[in-house]
C-alpha cells in the first residue's frame, strides 16, 4: 500500500516532471486535461505516488526525470544560522530560509553558527556526497578578521602550515588584504572541510577571529546572491562540479 508520506501534491509533480510551473499545473488540472490512473482529476490538492501512479496531460504521458528533480540551491548564510535540519536548542535553521519552497533540501556540509557565506544546499545525494567527500577537495575561499595585527611574519608560518589535534594543515593560498595594530584582515584558500578548521588554524598561530565569511567554494562565488538570499544552481553548474569530481 502507498504511505501517505511518498505522496506529492499532482501540480508539484507535473512541475517536477518540467511540464510547466505549480501554477500553471493548477490550471491544466481544473481545465480538465490532466488524468491519474486512467480517471480526470479536476480537484485541486490531490496527492499521488510519484513511482507508483500515472499521469497523462493532454493524453500524453508524463514521466518524472530524475535529474530534474534534482535541486540544488546556492544560500548566502547569515550570522546567527545552524546548518543542522533541527535545532533541539530552537536556533534559527538556515533550511526556514527557502522555507518558501518547501522543498527538502539539507546543507552540504557545515558551517558554524558565527560564520557567514558560501553554503550549497540539495536533495541530490550523490552531489553532496561528491562534494563532502574527502577524496575530492574542492577549494573553499574564506575572508578572516582577526584581533590584532597579523605580520608578514605570520603570513609566513601560517602558509608553512599548522599543526592542529587531527593533523597537520596548510593553506592552499593565503594573503594579508589589510593589516593594523587592532584588527587584520586576510583571505586564505583551503581544500579540506575538517570541523572549524579555519579558527583552529587562526588559534594555532595565536590569533582569535572575530568573523568568517566563505567566499567560494570550488567556481561559485557569492557574486549577486545578498546575504540571508539565495539562487538556484543552473544545471551547467551541477554538471561542471560533477566533472570535477571526477
Ligand atoms: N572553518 C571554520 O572554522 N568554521 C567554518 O564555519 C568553516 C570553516
């Protein structure tokens, strides 16, 4: 028998299906054109089993592609939001804002609760798992305030590397972009994601970091994308971090 739970609502899957928009589904719904399971459907709301039921628009049937269904999505995250899909500690969750969409997408990957930036979030689980996985390092551009001032010095271990609890780490590329007595600014590029591994690396060479910002990740920058706002990935994009991946 079909759950309840794999049910979609018909116009979400004839959108889904890349026929024409939710709306515009509602529409070929109530004009009578479209067929579940051999009968009209002309009451709005109805859900279906996307695998188990079929659809005719027109006559012609209509058949989910997988790689549409697909969706990724490029958020410019704010302070103050969790990547985690629930908060036991009622913090603001970064999915309430594409809330709108009602689409279950999840962040891939993290970013802590006092960074801001870059975050990718999907239902394409063989994305993320391409993107998170240790063997593909895509780069990740972060832009660093640091208390005090941050030396040539400094630039120079920091780009020799540190040593950190799970292991040493170095930067793929790191600059000082402003520099004073009270606070410092630089840029820096790595390739692994490990757990608040730009602070710990900051902390290692003595400086504390008063904010975080990802600017890019891999060829995605947040160019147009304010914050707390996000875009859709175009599927050159998608297709472009698969060949990456590869
Ligand atoms: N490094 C950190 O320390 N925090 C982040 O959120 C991302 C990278």
């Amino acid at each position: 028998m079909t759950q309840e739970k794999e049910k979609i609502r018909l116009q979400k899957y004839i959108a889904d299906c890349g026929v024409t928009s939710r709306r515009r589904a509602e529409v070929m719904i109530s004009e009578g054109r479209v067929i579940v399971n051999g009968s009209v459907v002309i009451r709005q709301g109805v859900k279906i089993n996307p695998i188990a039921d079929q659809v005719m628009i027109d006559g012609k049937r209509v058949i989910l592609d997988p790689t549409l269904a697909k969706k990724t999505l490029l958020l410019h995250k704010p302070l103050g939001y969790v990547t985690t899909m629930d908060d036991p500690q009622n913090r603001r969750l970064v999915k309430d804002l594409y809330a709108d969409l009602n689409e279950r997408l999840f962040p891939i990957g993290r970013l802590d609760i006092n960074t801001s930036g870059l975050l990718l979030c999907t239902n394409d689980g063989e994305l993320a798992n391409q993107l998170m996985h240790p063997c593909y390092k895509f780069e990740k551009e972060y832009h660093i305030t640091v208390a005090g001032l941050f030396s040539k010095n400094d630039l120079a271990l920091l780009r020799c590397g540190v040593e950190l609890e799970d292991g040493p780490a170095q930067p793929l590329k790191a600059e000082i972009k402003r520099s004073h007595s009270r606070q410092s600014v630089l840029t820096m590029v790595i390739r692994e994601g490990r757990n608040r591994q730009v602070r710990r690396m900051m902390t290692a060479l003595g400086f504390s970091v008063v904010a975080l910002r990802r600017t890019r990740l891999a060829f995605l920058t947040l160019d147009g994308v304010k914050n707390g706002s996000w875009r859709w990935l175009q599927k050159a994009e998608v297709d472009r971090l698969r060949q990456m991946a590869l």
